[in-house]
C-alpha cells in the first residue's frame, strides 16, 4: 500500500494561550477526497493552513507526502526548513480560500498565469494557453479577460480554482470555498469540486455543504473544539453518528 | 388580467412631472456678495499700477526667469525620484523581520519627520563644516570613493539632499499605508502559490498599494514643486531666488513675485492632470462603473451622480 498524501500525528496548535489544535491524528490517502466538518472555531481551518505552511504547529508531526511541513529530520534531529524550501513544496499544493483572494489587478487569465511564469519560469504564451484551457474547465471560457471586480462571487471561486490548477498541485485545500456565496452560486463551484474529484484530486475540504460531503467525499471527519470527533466513511458518519456532538451539529445544520 | 396589459408593454411615456420649484432667495443674496467682492478684488488689480502687469509680461519669459523654472523642475523630479526610492526602500524596511533593520528604518523617519525641512536644507550646505573630505567605501575599512567636500556638496547637491532625504521620510509613512491597505488575503494566495517573499511584493501587494499611494504622492510631488522655493536661502538660482535677484536691482518686487506665482500655479496644475492619468492608470480592476473622466471631475459630476 502507498503512503498517504497527509498524515497528521499528534498535532497541536496555539495562538498565544489558546489552544486550537489539541492532537489531530488522521491521513488523507491519494486520491482521496477528505470533508471536514465542524462547528466554526473548532479548528478546521487551522489545520488546512497548517497542511502548506501559512501556520507553523507547536507539536506533533505532519507530513505531505511522505515529507515533514516546514523540517527535516536528519539523526533524530529537528531542522526548520530554510524559506526557499518552504515555498518549494507549497507550490506543490494548491489552495482555495473563502474569500477567493483573486488578484484585483489582474484579468481572469493573469490570474491564473502569475504563478506559473514567475514560480516555474513558464513562458508567457504557454501560461496563457493553459490558463485559457483551465478556466474553460472550470466553465469560464468567455470570462478570461475579465477583471474579478465583475465577475460573480461564484465566477470568481471557480477562477480561483483554476489558478491553484495551474500550479499542477499534488494536493487541494479547499477553505469553506461556497461559504461567502449566494445560495444560487454554489451549485457551480461544487461542479468544478466534483469533476476535479473524478479526475482523481486528493483534496481536503472544509465544508458546511452536507450534500456534497454525502456525495463528493471518501471520508468524513467530524471536528470540535480542536480534536477529531470522529470519522469514516459518509454514510456512517452523516447517518449514522456516534458521538452526541456530532449528533448535535448536523442536527442544526440539516 | 392579460400580459399584455403590464406597464412595461406601454408605449407611451408618462408626461413629466411639472411643479413650482422651491425658492432659495439666501442662495441669490450669498452668489451677490461673493460676486461683489470679487468685481473688487479685479478692479484693483487692474486699476492699480503697482501691479505693474506691464513689467510681468515683460518678465514672464525672461531667459533668467525660465532658466529657474527649470532648476525648479529639476529640483522637483530628482527630489521626489530620490524620495520615492528611500520611501519604498524604508517602507519595507519597516516590515523586516529583523530588528535592527526595522528599528534603522523607524529612526530615519523620526529624526527626518521631527525637524524643519530648512534646519535639513541648511545643515546639508553647511556639512562640508563637519566633513573636509567625503569618503565612501567600507565602513572602517578602504575607501572607494574619496572627494573633497567643497567640489562634492554643491549648491544643488545640497538642495536635493535636503529636499530628497526629508521627501523620503514622508514618502515611507505613504507607501507603508499603501502596503497595509492590501488585504492580508492577497499576500496568503501568494504564498500558497509559492510565490517568494519578494515576488509576492512585485507582483501583488505594490501593484494594489499603488492605489492608495499614489493620491497622496501626486499631493507630495505638488508640494514639492513649492517647498524647492526653500532652498533659495542657500542662493540656488531656482525660480524664487531668480526673481528675488531681479528684484533686488530693479526694486519691482510685487511683478516680479506675481512672475513666479504665475509659474508655479501653471506647474501644479499641469501637475495636477498628469496626477488624474496616473491614477485612472492604477485603479484597474476596482471599479465596476467606468472611471469618471477629467471633465466630470472638475464638474463635480460622477460621485455623487448629480
């Protein structure tokens, strides 16, 4: 059996003297698609941005295919990863976040071709054919030269898949991506999800959208108040929970 | 009720309303008053000859008179050039993670920020009373560059030393403002794309900050046009000090200033429109109307959609 693409051991996080994370063990195998739930706080969120680095875990160990996040460990020892290495393997793993994050001064396309030319040292011309390419996928052929300011929240969501894409990630993080749109635009972003699922992504998503963790996922994990509450498979866990917390949660938001 | 009674379907227009307007009699009385003190004011100026408008076209394109307007421009654009580097260099100094680094840039805008531009200008012309000789090179160690202090700092060196270093103390407060302004979003989809520290600030952050920068660098850029008057007291031929040597021979002080007045506005304001281009330039992508154009702005039209 191949290693998984995450496994978590153990994983603590803190801001100051809260404590976000309290010991988050799991794995992701490749090609999985992994939903987390959860109510907000209990530390989902945290943990994605902990996958690629944006924060650093106080203890515990967490590994990205078959590598350490932010060290390397040489004769039982500890080495922090110096910047350049850290930005290496973040390339490797693309990231949708709630609010999109597009670039405002750049179209649909320069969007997605930034990276690309300036990380892998594209040429322009090839960047700009599989942007076009990319965002034809994600249903955006008549929008690449649109600046995000109008585009709809939906549209904008489905270029910032396209963008992490073009990066070929091994890995998605998905932050709460249907989270900031209007009920009617979901159902788009969730169909570039899904096709991304069937083409054989491993993908984390942090998600309040019952349904497509149904549908989509492999896994469903169930998180609060910074532990794993419980997980399996989305039948047992969404029909049949065994904890009163998750029990409670999907209660509310069904 | 059928569809093709909705109103949408009507093919006549609604004839417009037709009401007595409101009076504003205080309006009519304020536009009297002003109108009044105005016809005063020109009345004087045309009626008094020691306006001397003779002596103004007369001086208006005097070679010595264009000579300065020009030290003026130079003085203008090699200041805010060197003001806006230190800025931008200070500014992201101040984000660095290293103390030091930090602390240096945070000092330089202190001490540049909390004493008078003329004390600055002064003390450049004077620092060859500090230092004879200038040398540039490793510190402590072999110098590079050696000079006499007297050849290096010059009149204008002086000036643009003066005018540049405080510039850019002003100029790294804008351009940190400009930086915080940039969602910290922005700078997390950066990284999470592997763009480098430095890549992210090229292509991502400056680009937007641009926005917020630049307003207040075209107010800057405006002031400086006026603030080069102040190195006139370290008798460089700028504008100002032109005319005051003139002045100073044929005693017609009043013309001659109304010479420089007469310069200095028509500099601003072509300062002015080159600021609206500038602007329009980087604020796309955060408009979805179209931007309004120069006529409406000077009309007040666009904001308020009067």
């Amino acid at each position: 059996m191949s290693e998984p693409m995450v496994k978590a051991e153990g994983v603590h996080k803190r801001f100051g003297r809260l404590e976000v994370l309290k010991g988050i063990n799991l794995e992701v195998k490749r090609g999985e698609v992994m939903c987390l739930l959860g109510p907000s706080g209990s530390g989902k969120s945290t943990f994605l941005r902990c996958i690629n680095h944006l924060e650093k875990i106080n203890s515990g160990r967490l590994s990205v295919d078959g590598e350490l996040v932010g060290y390397r460990e040489s004769g039982g020892k500890l080495y922090e990863l110096h910047d350049r290495e850290i930005i290496q393997k973040r390339s490797e793993i693309g990231m949708v976040f709630q609010q999109f994050n597009l670039f405002p001064h750049m179209t649909a396309a320069q969007n997605v071709m930034l990276a690309p030319i300036q990380v892998k040292g594209q040429r322009r011309a090839q960047a700009r054919d599989r942007a076009v390419e990319l965002l034809g996928q994600v249903g955006l052929s008549d929008k690449v030269d649109t600046y995000p300011v109008a585009l709809s929240g939906g549209q904008q969501q489905r270029v910032a898949i396209a963008r992490a894409l073009a990066m070929e990630p091994k890995l998605m993080l998905f932050d709460e991506p249907t989270s900031a749109l209007d009920p009617e635009l979901v159902g788009d972003v969730l169909d570039a999800m899904r096709q991304l699922a069937h083409q054989g992504m491993t993908m984390i998503v942090v998600t309040h959208e019952i349904g497509f963790a149904r549908e989509v996922g492999d896994t469903v994990v169930f998180m609060d108040e910074g532990v794993v509450v419980e997980s399996g498979n989305p039948a047992d866990v969404l029909d049949n929970p065994r904890h009163s917390r998750t029990q409670t949660f999907l209660h509310k938001v069904l | 009720m059928s569809t093709s009674e909705l109103p949408t379907q009507a093919t006549e227009r609604p004839d417009d309303i037709e009401a007595v307007p409101v009076r504003h009699p205080w309006r009519w009385v304020a536009a009297v008053v002003v109108l009044l003190i105005a016809a005063s004011i020109v009345r004087s100026i045309i009626v008094n000859p020691n306006f001397g408008w003779h002596l103004v076209g007369q001086y208006l394109f005097d070679q010595r008179v264009l000579n300065g307007v020009v030290k003026t421009l130079e003085l203008t654009v090699l200041s805010m050039l060197i003001g806006v580097v230190l800025g931008v260099l200070l500014a992201i100094m101040r984000q660095s993670p290293n103390p030091i680094v930090s602390g240096a840039s945070w000092l330089y805008i202190w001490f540049f920020r909390g004493t008078p531009l003329l004390l600055q200008i002064y003390f450049w012309f004077n620092i060859t009373a500090l230092f004879r000789t200038i040398d540039l090179g490793v510190p402590f160690g072999p110098a590079i560059i050696h000079a006499n202090g007297n050849t290096l700092i010059t009149g204008f060196v002086a000036a643009l030393l003066g005018l540049g270093l405080n510039e850019g103390a002003y100029m790294a407060e804008i351009v940190r403002g400009g930086f915080l302004a940039v969602n910290e979003g922005q700078t997390e989809a950066a990284q999470s794309l592997g763009l480098s520290r430095l890549q992210t600030m090229r292509h991502v952050v400056l680009p937007q900050a641009m926005r917020v920068i630049l307003p207040p660098t075209g107010n800057e850029a405006i002031s400086m046009l006026k603030n080069t008057s102040l190195v006139s007291v370290i008798a460089l031929f700028e504008l100002l000090y032109t005319v005051e040597q003139i002045y100073s021979v044929n005693y017609k002080p009043i013309p001659l200033l109304i010479v420089a007045a007469i310069w200095y506005l028509a500099m601003t304001s072509v300062a002015y429109v080159g600021q609206y281009f500038i602007e329009r330039r980087f604020g796309r992508g955060f408009s979805r109307a179209e931007q309004a154009t120069m006529k409406e702005r000077w009309l007040g039209f666009g904001n308020r959609g009067q």
